[in-house]
C-alpha cells in the first residue's frame, strides 16, 4: 500500500488495518522505524499519540464481566440438541478454585514456588466460566449449562457443555468410549521455543513423582518402565501420546507440534515436549528449564537443579521476531491450544468438534509464518 493513499484514510480505517503491526512494536526504535517504512509525516504524528500496547500485555481485554460474558457467546463454536461447545479463551478457569488453609499453604510453598511465574497474566482478570453459565444458557435458550470438559486455566480451545445431567452423562460416556477404543480423542496444538529431531512417533510412557535425598520437594518425571503394582495403586500416571510436526517456523526456529495424549494431568504436554522432545513449549516457566544448552549441547538437568525462575532459554532471534527482550521473555504465554475433541458413540455417532486460534496462539504462528493452518491461510489472503 502507498503513502500517498494513506494520508486520505479515515483514522478508524488506518487504526483498522495497522493496529496489529503497530502494537507488535515495543520499543520507540522499532515504532519509528515502521512508521518512517509506512508513513508520511502528518499520519506519523497521528499515529505516535496511539499507545500500542503488545499482544501478549492483552491477553485478557474485558473491561467488565458483561463484555467477557459476550466474548465467550460470541466464541460458541457448536450449539446442537444442549451439547455446547465454546473455544475458551488462555488464563480462564472453569470455576473458582478452592481456598486452601494457612497450614496446607505452608506446607505447600516449596512445591508451588516454580508456579509463581507460570500462574502470572499480565492485566489478567479473574473471571470464570462458572460465573458467566448463567448468560449463557439464557442467550443460547436453555435453563441451565454445566461445564463438563474444558483445558486447563492456561490453554485455550474446546470447552464442552451441557444443557442437562442426561447429557453430561452422555458426553463422559463417550469419554469412556474412546478410552475402551484406544482413541486418543483430544488434540493440541503447541507452539514450541525449538525445533525438534523426531518429525514424528508414537509413545507408551509414565508420569511419577520423584522426591529429593530429603524427600523436602518432589518434582513429577517421565519414566519408559513402570510396575503393575504402582498403577493399580496409583502411583504413576500412564501416558499415552502422539506427536507430529504441522510446521516450522521462519528459520526454523521453533515448531508447530500437533499432540493426541491420553491425559493432561500434572502438565503432561509440557513434561513430554521438554524432556522427551528436547523442545520446551514456548512459554513454559514449569518444565521448560529442564534442558539447558550446555557447552553447545542441549542436555537434561535435573529436576531439582536450581535455575533463572525455571524459565526457560529462548533464542534471541525468536524472541526478536516476537518483538521482546530476554528481560521480557515472562511475557509469554504457555502455547497450548485444545485443538478439536472426538466423541465417540455419542448419541449413536461419532462426534468432531474443532476449535480454530484465537489470541495469543494466532498472533504468534503468524509472526512465526507457520504454513498448514486454513483460519491463518485465510486472513493473510
């Protein structure tokens, strides 16, 4: 697009078409020099008195619960028969969580203190999906809805609900089925902070809590062997999983790993991807220190070494075309997106529901120009 044409643009239109670059910009440097590439000087001084503000500062834009409320109405992505499905926003949880008492709290602090960075979105609010059903089930015209399946509170993407307890029956009825199936029936899309070496595979695998010398701290592992006597006690965690590259980023900096696993509990994506992979998800302050570059080599620490808040080592030039600093990299947000749900057997037919990006998974697959994704494919067009 010329300048010429640019200074006859009504401000909204001009706000419309370069917000987005605009607010990637986050230092005075880098605004001035996209403004000097696109403009000329009168539209410059327009501009210069916007505050552009980076997408990841805004991960949480609601200004009241009225206007969250919406979004999530406006986000419903299947409404059939009281089975609804609405692709839940990043930093949301499902309800309020539990207040723990001093004691518990107190014997839970060295455990929960390599959550303190991971449980931080800037300018987040604390809403739930719980508070806004209500809206819900009156917009969409049922009495009520009941949340059923949903992502934990720092992925986004598909979010099961139910009208009525027939249907929440159904929906983990059909949770059973794929499990009787050996259908992985849930799957993520990760953003990760480096390519991996395997394009692709298949894993049968545990998850177990491993406690230091002084048994003071436990952190949880992947183990490739386990006893039957540890799983009927419950012990470990069985995990099953599947992995393939969708696509990689602009000087194959970083992938697009689409993951079916048969349980997200304890962070399993996250503890797979770092461990197993070699490739932490971006934004990952839990497991993502567990590699470190060491003279060269990218090599597994232990799961107790002490390290920068266990955040995780980005590479400059990925953190550039994300437009941070490393002083900055906390900014980023945990990569995961619930992509799509299979109900098997549900209501006598097998069920797919997809989920397509919404902010910040988008935002950054198109700053990293990942191919293979139709919603991105279609904006750029």
């Amino acid at each position: 697009m010329g300048t010429g044409n640019i200074n006859n643009m009504p401000n909204v239109i001009l706000k419309f078409s370069f917000s987005a670059p605009l607010r990637a910009c986050t230092t005075k440097k880098q605004r001035q020099k996209f403004l000097n590439r696109h403009f000329t000087d009168d539209v410059k001084y327009t501009v210069k008195k916007e505050k552009i503000i980076h997408p990841y500062r805004k991960l949480h834009p609601w200004k009241s619960h009225e206007s969250f409320s919406q979004y999530l109405l406006n986000n419903v992505i299947y409404n059939k028969d009281g089975l609804v499905a609405i692709n839940k926003p990043y930093g949301i949880s499902a309800r309020k969580p539990m207040l723990l008492n001093n004691n518990n709290n107190n014997n839970n602090n060295n455990n929960n203190n390599n959550f303190n960075v991971y449980s931080i979105v800037p300018n987040g609010v604390d809403y739930t999906l719980e508070d806004s059903m209500p809206f819900l089930a009156e917009k969409l015209g049922y009495a009520e809805l009941i949340i059923v399946k949903t992502p934990e509170k720092f992925m986004s993407g598909v979010t099961l609900l139910a009208a009525n307890k027939t249907l929440q029956d159904a929906i983990n009825s059909s949770y059973q089925s794929s499990i009787g199936m050996k259908i992985l029936n849930k799957t993520y899309w990760t953003v990760t902070s480096r390519v991996p070496s395997q394009i692709k595979g298949t894993e049968h695998l545990c998850m177990s809590k491993l406690f230091n010398r002084s048994e003071s701290e436990k952190r949880v592992v992947i183990e490739e062997k386990w006893s039957k006597k540890a799983e009927k006690r419950r012990e470990i965690k069985v995990l099953n999983i599947e992995f393939n590259i969708i696509s990689n980023s602009t000087n194959n900096l970083s992938s697009l790993i689409e993951m079916k696993a048969s349980t997200i509990k304890w962070h399993a994506l996250r503890l797979f991807a770092s461990t197993r992979l070699y490739t932490p998800i971006l934004g990952d302050n839990i497991y993502g220190s567990r590699i470190q570059n060491i003279a060269g080599k990218w090599l597994l620490v232990s799961p107790f070494a002490k390290t920068n808040n266990n955040l995780a080592e980005v590479n400059p030039k990925l953190l550039e075309i994300l437009y941070l600093t490393k002083a900055k990299r906390e900014l980023i947000p945990c990569h995961v997106h619930a992509r799509s749900v299979i109900l098997p057997k549900f209501k006598g037919e097998s069920l797919t529901i997809e989920a397509p990006l919404i902010s910040p998974f988008d935002w950054t697959c198109r700053q990293l120009k990942f191919k293979n994704i139709p919603e991105l494919q279609e904006i750029n067009e």
